[in-house]
C-alpha cells in the first residue's frame, strides 16, 4: 500500500476515535443555572484552609388566596418550581404583556406538574377573589397550574420587599410597588433566574432554563435541600 493511502485509511480510523475522545471529555458538561439574592457569605475549614462560601436567600412560606378561593403556599408547590410575577388588573399594557407571555409558558409546560405560575397582586384591595376569578379566566389560566394570589397589604408588600427584593412601594397607586420582571423559583426556595417579562426572547430563555432545571432533576443533579 502506498504511503499516501495508508495514512489516509489512518486518518479515516482516527476520525471515530477522537469524536469518542471529544464526547467523552466534554459530552457530561452541563449549562448550569445561576443563583440569586445572596444573604452572606459563610467560611469552613477545608483541610486546613478557610474556603469562603455564598449562601443564598431561601424564600420564606406565604399563604394567599387564589382566584378559586383556595389557599396557596410553598407546601403546595413541593418537589416543583415556579415562575413569579407581580401585577394589578388595573394595571395599563405591560402588565398584560407579561401575562400573555406567562400563556406560552403555561402552556408548554402544559402537562409538567412540576410547573407552576404564581402571579400576586399589588393591588389587594380593589383585586379580590372574585375579580381575580374573571382575570384569571381572560388568560386561559389553567386550576391548579396557574395560580392569581391575593391577600393582606402589609404581607403582601413583605413578600416582595423582603423575599424578593423588589424597591419599596412609592406612593399610593398602585398601593405597593410592581414590577415586570419574573422570578424563577427552584424547589429548593431558591431564585434562579430573572427575567424582563415583557420580552419574547426573555421568555423564550424563561423556558429554556426551566427545561435545564427539571433534565437536572431528573437526573438528580440538582440536590435538595
């Protein structure tokens, strides 16, 4: 066999082995989620050197009305994960923005039970139970998937302030502050994306991240707490 041709049907042999060497050096890599809200920064010792670790805000338990009348809270989104957002239906065009792009979110994790939608609003004392009712059923908001939450003011304004770290209200109308981005919420309790919720291309990486997070729990990559 010539020269030349020997080392072309070696090149062609090569090829398979370094594809197989690639796949397996690189193949398990993983696009991993940031977290958010960080409380403080802990230091343990680690085989005689201090190595500094970030520990992030886990969301306290609210309970609220939903617009069924049925109380909501974090016991009733176990083992899941969630996408928050805030919003009055008084409120003018991007509040309904943000709620026609929770629709595609809804409705590709249509038969996830692990996904669900939790939209508060700011606006508790002319957005009640019955009012909520009709809003929710102007988006198609699915019972039990997509939850509109209503409740007490001064609650109301801690789970934003304080939970999520939104600014604090200003002025009177609406009566706390809202806000158009969206929180991903693992079932650990933690934020593990923002997002501008009035944006289709924000959306679209919305669900592309939700995907990555259940793939990590179905393989058992995201620990619980």
């Amino acid at each position: 066999m010539r020269p030349k041709q020997t080392l072309f049907l070696g090149l062609i042999l090569l090829v398979p082995v370094l594809a197989f060497l690639f796949l397996k050096s690189f193949g398990t890599n993983r696009y991993a989620l940031p977290t958010y809200l960080p409380d403080h920064v802990d230091s343990t010792l680690v085989g005689g050197m201090w190595q500094r670790d970030t520990v992030f805000h886990r969301l306290r338990n609210y309970s609220f009305p939903s617009q069924t009348g049925r109380v909501v809270g974090q016991k009733d989104l176990k083992g899941g994960l969630y996408v928050t957002s805030f919003f009055y239906t008084a409120c003018p065009q991007d509040c309904a923005q943000r709620n026609s792009q929770l629709t595609r979110v809804q409705e590709k994790f249509r038969f996830e039970p692990r996904v669900r939608l939790i939209s508060y609003t700011v606006n508790p004392t002319q957005d009640s139970v019955a009012v909520l009712e009709r809003y929710a059923e102007r988006y198609g908001a699915i019972a039990g998937k997509w939850f509109f939450l209503t409740g007490d003011k001064n609650q109301l304004n801690r789970l934003l302030t304080e939970e999520y770290r939104l600014p604090a209200p200003v002025g009177e109308a609406p009566s706390i502050q809202h806000s158009q981005q969206l929180f991903l919420v693992d079932r650990n309790h933690r934020v593990r994306g923002i997002y501008d919720g009035t944006k289709a291309r924000e959306i679209d990486r919305l669900i592309t991240e939700i995907s990555v997070l259940l793939y990590t729990y179905d393989h058992n990559d995201e620990p619980r707490a």
